[in-house]
C-alpha cells in the first residue's frame, strides 16, 4: 500500500467503509474518508477489498431473551 491507494477498514466492528490512504508513517497508516473525515489505523486493519473486509466481520451474538429484571421467587 502507498499514498493516494484506495483501502476498507471496519468501523465499529461491523460497518465497512472506503478510504484513500493520505500518508504512512511506520506501521500506521493516515487515512482520508466520508468527505472530510480522517482517521490513523494500523496496517494490519486495512483491508485491500471490501470482500476481504467483509469476511473479517465476526457475525454480532444474539441478545438474550431473558428479561434481567423476571425473578423466580
């Protein structure tokens, strides 16, 4: 990856978004996305594809459907 290639990284831990990466300073990585907005990221976040990205998701646990608050007295 160099200045001015177009990567994925996830935000959040389950939405993907495209970046322009803007600068590299050792591992990290300078990025440009949504307009106006910038982030640094490590390397090893950065994904060349938004399926290599998307495979990376780990699918979200199902809530449970015990209500916290419902006791058995």
């Amino acid at each position: 990856m160099k200045a001015g290639d177009i990567c994925y990284f996830i935000e959040n831990g389950h939405r993907i978004k495209q970046a322009i990466i803007t600068g590299i300073q050792g591992d990290l990585v300078t990025l440009k996305y949504d307009c106006h907005k910038g982030i640094r990221l490590r390397q090893s976040r950065l994904y060349n594809s938004e399926k290599e990205a998307r495979d990376s998701v780990i699918p979200a646990v199902p809530k449970r459907g015990a209500n916290p608050y419902m006791y058995l007295h």
